[in-house]
C-alpha cells in the first residue's frame, strides 16, 4: 500500500512529482498526477515538491480490538419523575430564551454607552416612557 495519497482535485498537473519520484510511480494521465499504489515506495520525496498541496502523507493505523465492558447497572436508581422532566423542559425554554434575547439586550447596553453625557440614562427611559411632558421637567421647564 502506497505511504502517499493524491488529492486528483487540488493537482494542476504541473509534473514536478513525477520528476523527483524515484520509483516511478507517478505519472502525468490526462494532465493530472497518477498515483500507481503497487509501484509507491512510501519515499515521501513528492510531498514537498508538489506546489499546490494535493500529495499527502497516510498515516497507518493499526486498530487493536478491546474487549467490551459489561454495562454498569445502579441498584436503586429512581426513574424521573414529571416534575424532573417539567423542571427540565423550563431550563430548557429559559435558555431558549436567554439566547433570542441576547441582542436585545447587547443593542441596550449599547444605547446606555453611547448615550449623551448631558442627561442620564433614567432620564432618557422615564421621558420615552411617559411623554413630552416628562422631557420637559427634566430639562428645568414646567
């Protein structure tokens, strides 16, 4: 089995691996590297060379069988219950939640810092909240 592996997608065909392949193994087929396994040494003198990066290195891996374990049963486990999973589904829509309102509040924070530093923040909320006349007072007129 061949040590090099050739991404025939990224080639351009530019040859420069079939010329420093010592063994032979590439080969230009439709302009487009040909990599022959039977004929790969494992060299690796192609990688390098290649500009557009489609020779690689495969790594082998030998898998080594393990024996499998015996499920682990509790004793006395409890089975969950309504109120286990009715608490879980309300964590669940809070986070929801937490999530569709980050914005919001990221869009606030940033009204609150780029806010004019002639009048404050609750002055702003109060006069948006209950009118003109509101704005009015703050500003020193009845």
């Amino acid at each position: 089995m061949a040590a090099v592996w050739l991404d025939v997608t990224r080639c351009t065909g530019c040859g420069a691996c079939v010329e420093v392949c010592p063994a032979g193994a590439l080969t230009l087929v439709d302009g487009k590297a040909y990599l022959d396994d039977a004929l790969c040494r494992g060299c690796a003198a192609c990688i390098p060379v290649c500009p557009a990066d489609a020779l690689r290195p495969v790594l082998e891996i030998k898998a080594i069988p393990v024996e499998p374990r015996a499920p682990v049963s509790i004793p006395h486990a409890v089975p969950p219950s309504p109120r286990t999973s009715v608490l879980a589904t309300v964590i669940a829509v809070g986070a929801q939640l937490a999530v569709q309102a980050t914005p919001l509040v990221l869009q606030a924070l940033g009204r609150w810092v780029m806010h004019p530093r002639g009048s404050s923040l609750a002055q702003s909320f109060v006069s948006a909240a209950i009118g003109r006349q509101t704005r009015h007072r703050w500003r020193g007129q009845l």
